[in-house]
C-alpha cells in the first residue's frame, strides 16, 4: 500500500485532534503518516493526540504556521496538508482582531505557498472553514455558491482565508479543497464553546449564561460525521471545490439549553440571561445537497444519542476539562 503523508495544522484542537485519532486509529484507512503542528496556544491541548503519541505513523511538531522557514521545512516531506489551524472564538475576535487576521489570513497564505513550492511538486490543500462566512439567513439553507457576507471579525477572517485558498487554485493550479461545516459538537471540545461550557457548569452546580432570548438557531454537526465529511474531500473531492459539511439538526439555543438541562437534570433556575453578542448571527443553516450528490456524505450520529454521549464524557473526564476552566478563570 502507498503510504500518504499528511501535515495536519492545528491538530492538537477539538476538531483536529478527532481527526488525527480517526485517521490513526483501528477504523482508520491506513497508508498514511501524520505529521502535526500545532502552536499549542489555550484551545491546542497535547492531552488531545495521548491516544496515538506512541503510534508509529504519528509525529509532533511545536510550531506556529506563520514560520515560514518551518512551514516550508515540513511541507516538503508532506504530500498533503490538512489545515484546521485558526483563531475561531467569536467573542474573542470581537475583544481584539489582530491575533484572527494574523493566524487565519496570513498563516493560511504561508502554508499555500509552502504547498505550492514544495520541491517534490505541488501538495494537495484541504482548506477547513465554517459556515459562518455566510453571514446569516432568515429561511432555507446556503449553497456554496452563494456569496460570503461574514459579521464578526473571526468570520470575515475565515472568509478571507477561503479566498485566498481559492485563488491559489485559480491562478497557481494548486489542489485546493475547501469545507465549510456547521457547528461542532462532542468530546475534547474546548470549555469556552456553549455545549461544553453549559456542561461543565451544570456539572460543577453552576449557572449557564444564555445570550438574550436563546432565539438564535445553530445546525450541530458530530465530529465524527465532521471527519467523516472531510475524508470524503480529501480523497475524492474537486480541486478548486466548496463543499458544505452539516449535521441536520437545527436548533435554537433555547432548544439546545432545554436539553442539557434534562442531561443535568436541572431546571431554568440555572439559566441566567445575558446580553446578546454584538453582530450575533441569527441563523446558520448549510445545504449538503453537493456532498452528498457528489461523495455519497450523509450524517450518521443521532443528536440525541451524540448530546447524551458528549454529555457523559464531561462528567466522566473531569480530569481534562478541569484545569482547562480554572486556568482560564485566571
């Protein structure tokens, strides 16, 4: 079997780190070696990639994808890349933009042109992104083609480093795939994001903040169908190509916040109201038709199953999350 050599930016993250797990674990396709760099900034946690440390297909490198000498050095030895590497906390992208524009902008065009001067010859670029390019919709779902309208600064971030990504493709020929997916959600996920966040609060007897009247509604896609979405690009997806990656259930925050009360078995008295976010997106909702026309994708999780699951995790693994909150309590 032909081994394939993949670099994996950001793999030490919530979505990243799954993806590393999968690829290398017993259901994985076998025939690749993964290399990843990870800056391992707050979100980026070693503890993520434990399971494969010791997996002979399995390299880490402490780095920041804005090097370029770096980028360049470990490009060369990959064949593709599969970058998740970004900046993707909205709040944090309102407080203070430089560190999303720097990371997301200009370390997605460092690595494209690490790929596209790879002396072995050019390598393969799985861009990932979100929905939240699109901006926002009252009704229906966006398909790629629509035009990207992105309100925070982390979404016009993300939105430009599409762009950029394409336009390698455009002019330079370079392989380039983009994903754009809903909401994530399950194990390992950073305890600043509102399913853990609401977790480990309900867990620890604590209050939940929900931002105005919970109206605003999310698509919640598993990281297991996420990564399953994405394998399906990787080896058979269109250079040059958008695709959708959703979950099929849309909820409202209200409608998420009811359901992890019952997990906890809490009641509303643990909700406090909060003002809104500033330029918080009313509704996201992604059209999977090209996906799974074209890759044969379909959703596998049930959401109810994934939540309860997810939910489970955190209550059986406070040893991870722990020290997650208290060190940024400080």
């Amino acid at each position: 079997m032909t081994t394939t050599r993949i670099l994996v930016t950001g793999g030490a993250g919530f979505i990243g780190s799954h993806y590393v797990r999968t690829l290398l674990g017993p259901a994985g396709p076998g025939g690749v070696e993964i290399t990843v760099l990870d800056k391992l900034t707050y979100a980026g946690n070693p503890a993520n990639l434990d399971p494969v440390r010791a997996h002979p297909a399995f390299r880490f490198v402490h780095g920041d994808i804005c090097d370029t000498r770096l980028v360049a050095e470990l490009v060369a030895g990959h064949e593709q890349i599969v970058h998740f590497a970004a900046e993707s906390h909205v709040d944090r992208s309102i407080l203070g933009a430089a560190e999303f524009i720097t990371t997301n902008v200009l370390g997605t065009q460092t690595l494209l042109d690490a790929a596209l001067r790879r002396p072995g010859g050019p390598a393969r670029f799985l861009h990932v992104s979100t929905d939240e390019v699109y901006g926002s919709l009252a009704e229906g779902s966006w398909p790629e083609s629509d035009p990207l309208r992105p309100n925070s600064p982390y979404a016009a971030s993300k939105a430009s480093s599409d762009l950029v990504a394409l336009s390698y493709h455009r002019t330079h020929g370079l392989d380039v795939r983009v994903t754009r997916c809903s909401n994530n959600y399950g194990h390992h996920h950073f305890p600043e994001k509102v399913i853990p966040l609401f977790v480990t609060n309900l867990l620890d007897g604590h209050r939940v903040p929900l931002y105005g009247q919970g109206l605003n509604v999310r698509d919640w896609l598993h990281i297991d169908d996420h990564v399953q979405g994405l394998e399906l690009v990787r080896t058979g997806g269109r250079p040059g190509e958008v695709y959708n990656i959703g979950g099929g259930t849309e909820l409202s925050n209200k409608e998420l916040t009811t359901l992890l009360l019952d997990l906890a078995g809490a009641t509303w008295d643990s909700v406090e109201h909060v003002p809104d976010r500033l330029g918080h997106d009313l509704r996201y909702s992604v059209d999977c038709t090209k996906i799974s026309r074209e890759l044969g994708y379909r959703p596998r999780k049930d959401f109810a199953q994934g939540l309860a699951e997810t939910f489970a995790w955190y209550r059986d693994h406070r040893a991870w999350w722990e020290p997650l909150k208290h060190k940024a309590a400080l």
